[in-house]
C-alpha cells in the first residue's frame, strides 16, 4: 500500500466501532482518506487524538512511577533498594544475600 502511495481507509471508522478486518477496510489515496474522514468526522479528529494522547500519557506516567506492569529495571531496582530489600545485612543464618 504505502509503496503505491496508497493508505488503509476503514469504510466504518474504529473509532465509531468499526473493525480492523479486511471486509472493513479499503485502499484510498491520500487525499481521498482525508476527505473521507473529514466527512465521518464533521467536528474534527482533534478532540479524538486529544483523548488518546491523554490515556496515553496516563499510562506512560503509571508505568514509569513503578506502579504497572513493565516498569523498567532501573526503577524497580530504586524501589528494593529503598524499602531494605536486597540490603547487604546478614540474614538469621549469617550469610549475605547477593544485590
């Protein structure tokens, strides 16, 4: 398709409940993909993208403060060492963890 210069185009928009099948989607040029949603999208995609970008802003803040699934290394690495677990302290049967 981009090869061709050509966009997928859904005939029911996702985000009006269309679905991402190939009975639903359609080739279209550049100009026509933007006439087409101009016309499904009368008060503009603005406020859509908006949302999105929101709720993916959220996400991106939750997962970086350690708080969801796939926080990175580093923070949960942060997060042990501030609450005392993997300290260098021996154990009750003498012996020292490894950091």
């Amino acid at each position: 398709g981009r090869g061709l210069g050509l966009e997928w185009d859904h005939l029911q928009p996702s985000a009006k409940g269309g679905v991402t099948s190939f009975e639903n989607l359609r080739p279209r040029c550049r100009a026509c993909h933007r006439a087409k949603t101009a016309r499904d999208f009368p008060e503009g995609t603005s406020g859509y993208r908006r949302r999105q970008a929101a709720v993916a802003d959220r996400a991106k803040a939750k997962a970086g403060a350690g708080g969801g699934v796939g926080g990175t290394a580093k923070s949960k690495a942060a997060a042990m060492a501030g609450s005392g677990a993997g300290s260098a302290a021996p154990s009750s049967g003498g012996t020292r963890r490894r950091t």
